[in-house]
C-alpha cells in the first residue's frame, strides 16, 4: 500500500514538471486534490468568456486551445485553465479535447488554496501565464 502510494506521487511528479520542487507532503495533498475526469474527442473543456471553475492538468491525450483563430496543442504534463484563476479573470479561449482524456481537475478553491501555501509554484505558474498572454498579444 505504502509503497504504491509512493509510486502514485513519483508518477504525478515526473509528467508535471510544474511540481517538480514540491516537497513530498506537498504532493500528497495534491493527490488528495485532483479529481479525475475523462474527456472524449471534440468536448469543450473550456469555453471562452466562461467562468472559471478549475485547473486542468493533462495526464493522457492532447487537447487544443484555440485562441483569435490561433491554434495551440497541449498534450500529457501540461496543463490548462490556470489563467482565469490566477487573475479572477474570465477564461481567456477555448480548450476542446482532440483525443480522449485523462484530466486531473484542481477546483477553483482547492487551487487557489494550494498555490497561496506554495509561493514559488505560484510564481512558475505566473511567468507561464504571462508568457501565454503576450502569445496571444501577438500578432
Ligand atoms: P484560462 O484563461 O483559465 O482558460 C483558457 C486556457 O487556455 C487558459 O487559462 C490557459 O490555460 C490556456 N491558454 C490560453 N492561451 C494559451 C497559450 N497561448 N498557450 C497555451 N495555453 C493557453
């Protein structure tokens, strides 16, 4: 038992780069956080304009942001829909499967919860997303 569990952490930690200085209590509870969802080929995850509800960090399959007719893929380790949460903002683009899905959601207030007790994972989480938005700037 103990040590599958210690297997389930090593693994969240490998495919997310993003939590990789987290400690090991740290990761622990976010195991205890994510709450797996499936998503199936053409669902919309996400709809532009919406409210946000939840981070979503991707464990299989790809989905695809599409943002002023810009296309951007996201696949296993990456994640989507921090950015309304980060900036109590409304959700900057669509986000629509293109695969079938394995998808740890992080709800709204379990997420704002975590990065408030990890500043340097909020900082990582804010250089991406303002690396996001001047993307989306572009021309
Ligand atoms: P959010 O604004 O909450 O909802 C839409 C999500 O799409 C956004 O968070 C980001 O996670 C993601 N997103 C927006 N723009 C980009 C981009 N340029 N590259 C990758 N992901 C993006």
């Amino acid at each position: 038992r103990e040590s599958e569990r210690g297997l389930r952490i090593q693994n969240i930690v490998d495919l997310f780069p993003i939590f990789a200085d987290l400690d090991q209590e740290a990761r622990e509870d976010l195991l205890l956080l994510f709450q797996p969802r499936a998503a199936a080929p053409g669902e919309r995850i996400i709809r532009k304009g919406g409210r946000p509800d939840a981070a979503y960090f991707i464990s299989s399959g790809a989905v695809q942001v599409t943002v002023d007719g810009r296309e951007i893929p996201l696949g296993p380790g990456e994640f989507f829909g921090e950015m309304a949460l980060l900036s109590r903002a409304r959700r900057s683009a669509d986000v629509t499967a293109i695969d079938y899905c394995q998808l740890l959601a992080l709800p709204e207030r379990d997420f704002r919860m975590f990065v408030s007790k990890h500043p340097g994972l909020r900082a990582q989480l804010d250089r991406l997303a303002a690396q996001r938005r001047t993307m989306n700037r572009e021309p």
